[in-house]
C-alpha cells in the first residue's frame, strides 16, 4: 500500500512481517514475489496473496514443517487487502504464542476433536496414564464378568 502511495498502517506492517515469517518457513520469498518488477510486484500483491508456505514448490522439506498453524498465520498476513490481514501486529503475535504453546489460533477453524489431540499432545504423560488406567478397568471388569459368568 505504501508503495502505491498510501498511509503507512499496521496492516502494512503485518504484510512485511508475514513475508519475514515466510521467508523464515521457507528460506526464499513467496513465488510470486521473487523475481517480479516493482511495478509487477504491486500489482501482483494488490491481486492475489501469496503460495501458502506448505503449498511453495520451492520449499523443499520445510513445507511439512510449515503446514497448518503455521501456514494459515502466514497466509492470513500475505492477504492482498489490508482487512483480510490481522488488524494489528499484536494479534499476529497472540496468534504465533498460541501456536508455540500448542493452543489453537485464532484464522484456523477448530473442532472439539482438534482441542482434545491439542489437549492430549501437550500432556502426554498424563494421557497416557489416563489410557492405562481406564484400559486397566476395563480389563478388570471383564475379567470381573467372566468369572461371574463362571459360577
């Protein structure tokens, strides 16, 4: 938008700061972006966002990395109009802490199932002793049932 002759807006900052952040995912600039004219990158940027990192050819073995979270955070701030972005740099930031510790983030749909795997990764250890321990009853009560079935 700058470029175009524009107020400079947070929004403009959450694009510079979504390319960084593919930049970081993928190791090059989006597809679209890398070998464009100034005019033909405004053009371009004003048009249609950018590869999704995971969706990059170019990526190599960091597009495994770079899906979901990760991909939807990038892409929201790589929108072409500036109200498709996150209104400001501090809720891209909520969003890349909620990913770092594993919560869900705010541009990707979740379901209760998504919250309970999230839930489950980041306490395996209870989880599994949770598993063993209702496997555990019920191994019990069906032993249980056999050996009433007996007499």
């Amino acid at each position: 938008e700058q470029l175009d002759g524009q107020a400079p807006t947070p929004q403009g900052d959450v694009y510079a700061l979504g390319l960084l952040l593919y930049f970081l995912l993928v190791g090059q600039l989006p597809e679209a972006r890398r070998n464009d004219s100034l005019e033909a990158l405004i053009e371009r940027a004003r048009q249609q966002p950018a590869l999704r990192p995971s969706e990059d050819p170019g990526a190599g073995t960091n597009a495994r990395l770079a899906r979901g979270d990760l991909d939807a955070i990038t892409f929201r701030c790589l929108q072409p109009a500036p109200a498709d972005r996150y209104q400001d740099v501090r809720s891209l930031i909520i969003d890349l802490q909620a990913w770092q510790r594993g919560l869900p983030v705010s541009v990707r749909p979740w379901s209760p199932l998504e919250s309970a795997r999230r839930f489950v990764v980041r306490h395996w250890i209870a989880s599994t002793l949770i598993a063993l321990l209702v496997a555990a009853i019920i191994a019990l009560a069906l032993e249980n049932n056999r050996l009433r079935a007996r007499m």
